[in-house]
C-alpha cells in the first residue's frame, strides 16, 4: 500500500492552519479551526482505508484481498457527527456571548491571572504526609454495630466457633 502524497499535504496544511486558528482568542476563528482539524481528521482516516475495493458484502467466490476495509467509513461518519455536534455546541456559545457582550474574543480573567503569579510552592500541599492517613476505626478498636455477625457464632477471621 502506498500513500497519496497529495492527501498528506492537504491534511498537514489543514492541520497546521487549524491549530493555528485554535489558538485564537476569537471565538470564530476557534470554531473554524475546529472545522478545519477535523476534515484532516477526516482526510487522516480516509488514508488509513487504503486503496478503493469491492463493497464489503462476503461472497465465496471473491477473495479478501480484494474488499475494501468498512471500518474507516465508519470512524469518519462518527467524526463527522462529533464535529457537527461540537461545531453546534460552539455556535451556541458565540451566539450567547454575542448577545451578552457584543464579542465574541475571549478575556482574560482576573482570577486565573492572579492564580498564575503566585508561587507554585503551597505548604500544606507540599508538608510530608504521615504514614497512616485513615479517617476509619482499626477494626479490633471498633465497636460492634447492632445486627453484626461479630461474636455471634463466629471469630474475627470469619470462622464459626465451637
């Protein structure tokens, strides 16, 4: 199986321009970005199919090498259902923030600015952990719970007594 050369170099370009316009803070360019990452996604599956072949309906007088694999088509269906749905999902949100703000770029927020100037150190995430950390009772410390099976006929390893 060899690889088309052309579909390599449209998806790399597609890739490339996608990640560029994810990076955007406008919302619009992200959703194109978006669009333009899943066709090479696309393009990227309908790679890995191979070479055109006979539909996949099994007859015995056609041998295997000559089908042709379904399960890309399959894989690109779904991608395009997950891609309509999060282009949708996007949309939605570029129509709100439109209405709310007349924008469509993302801020920056005042809080997760000051989360970043902070030092990465915080003593109590960082303080040595002692070894035993249980919230729970050891169990020969425990009491016994009304309607428990302890000391009623049987040991503390599980054992009937006599």
């Amino acid at each position: 199986m060899s690889v088309n050369i052309t579909l390599l170099l449209i998806m790399g370009a597609l890739y490339a321009a996608g990640i560029y316009l994810v990076l955007e803070r406008s919302l619009t360019r992200v959703v194109l970005g978006l669009a333009m990452m899943t066709n090479a996604t696309n393009l990227l599956l309908l790679a890995t199919g191979g070479f055109q072949g006979l539909a996949p309906l099994f007859s015995s007088e056609i041998p295997p090498e000559d089908y042709n694999d379904p399960l890309p088509q399959a894989f690109i269906l779904t991608s395009i259902v997950i891609s309509f749905s999060v282009t949708a999902f996007m949309l939605g949100i570029i129509y709100r923030s439109w209405v709310l703000g007349r924008q469509d770029e993302v801020q920056d927020d005042i809080e997760d600015r000051r989360v970043a100037s902070q030092s990465s150190y915080d003593a109590e995430d960082d303080a040595d952990v002692p070894e035993d950390t249980t919230e729970f009772t050891p169990a020969d410390e425990a009491e016994e719970a009304p309607g428990s099976q302890r000391g009623q006929g049987t040991g503390s390893t599980g054992e009937a007594k006599r």
